[in-house]
C-alpha cells in the first residue's frame, strides 16, 4: 500500500526574480515533517514552475541536498501543490492592484 501524501501550510515568499528564481516556499508534509527553503523557479518550457531542494558546496565542491524527494510521486506531489498556492498567490495580487 502507498504512503498517503498530504502537504499543508504551504507559504510562499516572492523575491525578485533572478536568473529564473521567482520565490522560496515551506510547507508540512504529513503534518509531521516541516520542509523550507525550497526554491520556486519558471519552467519555460510547459509555462509552469519548478521547484529545487536546499543544496549545500562543501569547500571540495561536492554538493549535498538538504533534503529531497526520493521518488516522483511525492516530488511531482510537492510541485503541485506548490505551484497551486503560487497561482492562488498571483491571482490574490493581480485582483488587488
């Protein structure tokens, strides 16, 4: 049987986009694991986003993630999610201005 996904909390932060970097989200996963840092970018080609996993050089060069998916049900998962409250997020601004 598959672990059931559930993703809530979400919180998006805007920046000002640089090389492709929109905005920086957290969420819970499971309502037992709190994920932040995680990097929202555009994704050109489809017109949606992206999402990348905190990433740390260590001073030989070789690079260590944070944390991330381990398989694509659940970083597909994430993305979705992520990318509904970033839409939500825009469409509040757009109907304000």
């Amino acid at each position: 049987m598959k672990p059931q996904i559930q993703i809530s909390e979400i919180e998006i932060i805007p920046i000002v986009p640089r090389s492709g970097l929109i905005a920086f989200a957290s969420l819970t996963y499971n309502s037992q694991l709190r994920l932040n840092n995680l990097a929202i970018h555009t994704n050109l080609s489809n017109r949606g986003f992206r999402v990348t996993y905190p990433l740390q050089t260590l001073p030989t060069g070789k690079k260590l993630y944070a944390f991330h998916p381990i398989n694509k049900a659940i970083g597909d998962a994430i993305t979705v999610a992520i990318s509904e409250e970033f839409e939500k997020l825009i469409n509040r601004n757009l109907r304000n201005e």
